[in-house]
C-alpha cells in the first residue's frame, strides 16, 4: 500500500468516472474521504467500492458558492480539517463558436470554471491557517489544444490551467501546494452527459476514449504520486506532453494542424 500523503481528502464529482477513482485510490492509501456529487446515487454507488474507511457522502452543486460552503463545513465537521481538495466536476459542451446556447454556456462555465474557483475560495483559507494541504485541479488536454468545436470545454478549462498557475504564485511558501491534471483521452462518462455537438464528433471521441490504455484508475494514481512530489503539472499520456511542446514550441502550426487533422478524422466517421 501506497503511504496516504493526504490523510483527509475532498473529491466533487466522487460519483462517477475520475472522481469516483479518486477516491478509491485515496481509501486505498488509507485516506479518509468526504465525496461530493450532485447525484447521490453515484455517492452511494462509489461508497459501496471503496476497500478503506467508509466516505462520508455530500450532494453538492459545485455551480453555487453557498452549496460548496456547506461541503467546507460538512467537511471539517467529519474530517476535522482537510489536506486535499481535489477540484473534479467537470461537464462538457461541444458545438461551433457561434451554435452553443447561451444556456449551455452557462452551464458548462458554472460548473468547470466557478466550480474550481468557488472550491478553492472555500477551502483554502483554513489550509492556509494551517499552513499544509494541497489542491488539485481537474483540468484537461483541451485547455493546451483548443480544438476546434470545442470552445466552451477549452475555454473552461484553459481557464483552470489559469486558475492552478496563478495559485503556484499565490501559496507560494505558505505550506498550501496546488497540482492542475491535463488528460487527454480515457474512458469516463462525460460524454453520457455532455450537450450540443454533432453525432460524428461524439462518436470520435468515443472511440479515442475506447482505444485509450490509460483507465481513470491509472490517471487518478499517476496525479495523486504527482500531487505528492509537489508537481504542478500531471500530463499522464505522452501525447499529450508532445502536443503541449509542440505548441509551445511553434504555436501556429500548432492550431493550423490540429484543425487540419479533426477535419480528416471527422470526414472518416
């Protein structure tokens, strides 16, 4: 067993995907955990599958500043304070700049950006106060690719990416860490949730999930030994770590290739 560096651990969105692998990695470092979701049936459904000590269940909608300050307070109330917080509700919104609704965008901002700001404005003053914790941010491969058709899902998590740099600055010697996670293709069921977009882009990204060989347990362990070791990136899939070079490296090429490339996949589908 992997020695629990974040002995009391906060994951939103614990009722499926990654964040359920969260915290069944945590329970297996020996973690204590308090899951938040929106859907309690998720909640009890990864309760029932962790191999440590029982999760404590929130339903919280991270969308709303009052519903994560009621998860800070139920949190330190169970848990007696917190080392981890780990930013993972996450929605996503496909569809040509110009054809998302002003609904949908909404939606997908409330939860992946102000959701990732509301938790780290709730939790971060008491670890602050105790001068030892850490946050991980639940970003994306989005938010360094920007491909096209995707705009409210690269710009929220663009915006996270933001939101982790800006941290690494701010707690800077304060004892209080920050990690961002940029993923690129695994299986999880965002997609099941997912709005606007076309049939042959949802197919797409199906199968690239489908022929992915990371599973969100491995990229869930990858980022928490990352967390550990105090990195503030974890790029788990070396696609990914290559695409980040190449557009630092030659930034136009970069976006002219990549929408080169998702219309030829898109005419194959």
């Amino acid at each position: 067993m992997t020695m629990v560096v974040h002995p009391r651990a906060v994951v939103t969105g614990a009722g499926s995907g990654l964040g359920r692998a969260f915290c069944v990695e945590l329970s297996r470092r020996g973690a204590r955990i308090v899951g938040a979701d929106v859907r309690d049936e998720g909640l009890r459904e990864t309760a029932a599958l962790l191999p440590g000590a029982p999760m404590e269940s929130f339903v919280c909608d991270v969308s709303k500043r009052e519903s994560v300050d009621d998860l800070e307070r139920f949190a330190q109330e169970r848990l007696g304070g917190v080392d981890l917080l780990i930013n993972n509700a996450g929605v996503a919104v496909a569809g040509e700049m110009g054809t998302v609704s002003g609904a949908d965008w909404s939606w997908i901002v409330g939860v992946n950006l102000l959701g990732v700001a509301h938790g780290c404005e709730a939790f971060l003053p008491a670890m602050r106060r105790q001068k030892t914790g850490h946050v991980i941010n639940v970003a994306s491969l989005a938010g360094i690719a920007c491909a096209p058709t995707m705009a409210p899902y690269n710009a929220t998590k663009a915006a996270v990416i933001a939101i982790s740099e800006t941290l690494a600055g701010e707690l800077m010697d304060t004892g209080v860490g920050v990690t961002v996670l940029c993923p690129s293709f695994f299986p999880t069921n965002i997609i099941e949730g997912s709005r606007g977009g076309d049939p042959k882009g949802r197919g797409m990204a199906e199968k690239m999930m489908a022929k992915s060989k990371w599973t969100a347990d491995d990229v869930a362990r990858m980022t928490l030994d990352g967390a550990a070791a105090g990195q503030l990136y974890v790029l788990p899939h070396a696609e990914g770590r290559l695409l980040w070079w190449v557009k630092r490296t030659a930034p136009q090429a970069f976006h002219h290739g990549a929408a080169t490339i998702l219309a030829k996949l898109q005419k194959r589908m």
